[in-house]
C-alpha cells in the first residue's frame, strides 16, 4: 500500500497531535510513529517496497482506509528528503505544521536536553547534541548563525526559517497539494482544524460526538523558562523570515504578529 499524504513538519509543531485526530477519522489511517524514511539513508536505501510493506502494509484495518499517511517532522527541513518524496510520488499530498519559531526553538531545546540525560530524563537518551555539553540556549544559537551548511539534526535556530522550506517544497509540488496548519490555532481549536484537514485530503468532516479529544497532548512544564534577552534575540533573527513567509502566504498570522513575550511564557508547550 502506498501513501496519499505526508505530515512533513515541523518539529514541535504539533505533529503528534495531529497524527491524533486525524487517525479517528475512519477513512484516514497515520502510521503511529516515525518512519525516518526519506531523510535517513540507512531505510531509504532499503527502497519503496520495503517503506509500503512495512509502514502502509496490506491489513484490512488499512485496505479498508480511503488516505494513508504518516508523520516525519523533520522532512520539511532537509531538500534531499523532500526530493526524495517528490521523486516517489509527485501527486502526494503534504501537510505541514508551522509553530511561531520562538516557541519552537526553545522547545526543541528543552526536548534534545531531556533525551541527552540518561539519568534524569523520561525519555530515551538518543540525541547526542548537547551530551556532556553544557552550552546554553544562546551559546547554541550563537554557535548555528555560523552554520554555513546548517542542514543537520543538531540544528535548532534554522529549523525556523520557515520562508526558505516553504519556497523549496513550493518548487516541487503544486500548491493545491500543499496544506499549512498553524500549530496556534489547530491547539485552540483541534475539531476546526482538523476538518480543515479533512477536506484537504478530500473526505468529510469528523462529528464532534465522535471525536475524541485529549488536552493533555504534548503539556509539559519547562525546567527553565525562555529568558526575554533571548526571545529578543530569536525575534530578532526570526523577524525578517516571517516577513517572507508572510508575502509567500498573502497575509499575516495573526496569532505571531500578537505575540508577546508575556504570551510566549503562557503558550511554552513540548
């Protein structure tokens, strides 16, 4: 079985929760996890059949599915991941969670500092980035501005210039297979946006009273909130690309452009 649709980013956007609603629909299967296959090397050179067989196989509880998909969050931010899904199917859908790139940032800072404490962390220790390191969020950030090639996983700054990876995933695919969610609104309102999302992949909506709804999706608190010296610091850098992906869309987002650093202590979510 092939794919119809790919949540292709962005991490900590709220890729897990989407993954969550939309896999109630009935005629809409996610595979429940990471398959890593178009930006790791050492599955994509297994090849396509071994990606349908194992992520999309032939059970009927996934023949019977009208759209097939499954979530990787850090397609949207390597090119040759998203060439690689051009290549294998230039008609498939994409969806893409877009995060204000502050929130995002510190979060996955906050993430990569729990997976690289084996001791202390609820999680597996499976990030190398900051182990036996004890940069802080702005030496990390200082260290990726100069980042010339800063196409790697240890990235964190970068994987918020949001302008630069909408334009090359806009070079490569029609925009009417493209669907941006706003991770802002889809936490407000996750019924609304997930039917938006519904009649993007061409099925009907998803009954309220048939919807299960989870507020505890992804909630955590940080042992440490984001510094303002640093939020200025990221608003900074972050300005100029969100003007761009502004002009790329056509309008604003209001929910970036109303964001203070108040607002941003309030909204801190993994």
């Amino acid at each position: 079985m092939k794919p119809t649709f790919i949540i292709v980013g962005t991490q900590k956007g709220g890729t897990s929760a989407g993954m969550f609603y939309l896999d109630q629909h009935p005629d809409i299967y996610v595979y429940q996890g990471e398959p890593h296959y178009f930006d790791l090397d050492e599955n994509y050179n297994k090849g396509d059949q071994w990606y349908e067989n194992t992520f999309f196989n032939s059970k009927k509880s996934i023949v019977r599915k009208k759209e097939r998909g499954e979530k990787t969050p850090i397609y949207c931010f390597f090119k040759k991941a998203m060439d690689r899904i051009h290549k294998y199917n230039p008609n498939i859908k994409i969806i893409i969670f877009l995060r204000h790139p502050i929130g995002r940032a510190y979060s996955q800072y906050n993430h990569v500092v729990d997976t690289s404490n084996p001791i202390s962390s609820k999680y597996k220790p499976t990030s190398r980035m900051f182990r036996n390191n004890n940069a802080t969020f702005r030496q990390i950030l200082e260290k990726d501005i100069k980042k010339k090639n800063y196409q790697d996983y240890q990235t964190i700054l970068q994987k918020g210039y949001y302008d630069e990876q909408l334009e090359y995933i806009r070079k490569l695919f029609p925009k009417k297979n493209i669907k941006v969610v706003i991770s802002e609104r889809f936490k407000k309102s996750p019924l609304r946006t997930t039917n938006s999302m519904c009649r993007f992949l061409g099925v009907g909506p998803i009954e309220n009273t048939k919807i299960k709804v989870r507020e505890d999706l992804h909630k955590r608190s940080y042992p440490n909130q984001i510094s303002k010296g640093d939020y200025e610091f990221l608003l900074r850098l972050y300005k100029p690309h969100m003007e761009k992906l502004y002009k790329i869309f056509g309008k604003r987002i209001k929910e970036w452009d109303t964001m203070t650093y108040e607002k941003m202590l309030d909204s801190q979510y993994e």
